[in-house]
C-alpha cells in the first residue's frame, strides 16, 4: 500500500490542473454510470449517500482553495 500511495504522489507531481479537469470528467462519468445500474428502488437511498459524500468532500476542497486564493493574493 506504501509504494502504491508513493507511486500516486509521484504522479500528482506532474500533473498539472488539466490532468486534474480530466480526472474530474472521467470520476463523473464513471458515476453517472454506477447511476444508471442503480435499480430505480435503491436510486434515493443512494442519491442521499452521494449527497453526503459530496458534501463531506468539497468543503475541504473549497476551504483549501480558499486558503491558497488569500495567500497568493498577500503576496
């Protein structure tokens, strides 16, 4: 599990935010897919798990964003 985390870090190295914007666009389509085969019983409960760990996931993303956007902005 190190190496493969080692390895993830070493790539995220060279990214740059248009690696980023694709990976973006291919983890929405995956979840649009894992959407479709959801049977139409178990769409709400999932779409209330998704709502969550959207939630749970952007505002650490946002505030970090944030946080970069005010100290590039002091110097």
């Amino acid at each position: 599990m190190k190496k493969l985390f080692s390895v993830a870090d070493r790539y995220l190295r060279v990214c740059d935010w248009k690696d980023f914007a694709v990976l973006k666009f291919c983890l929405c389509a995956l979840g649009v897919l894992i959407g479709l085969a959801v049977p139409t019983r178990r769409k709400k409960p999932a779409a209330k798990i998704a709502g969550l760990i959207f939630v749970a996931t952007y505002i650490p993303l946002i505030a970090k964003f944030l946080f970069v956007l005010r100290s590039k902005e002091s110097k």
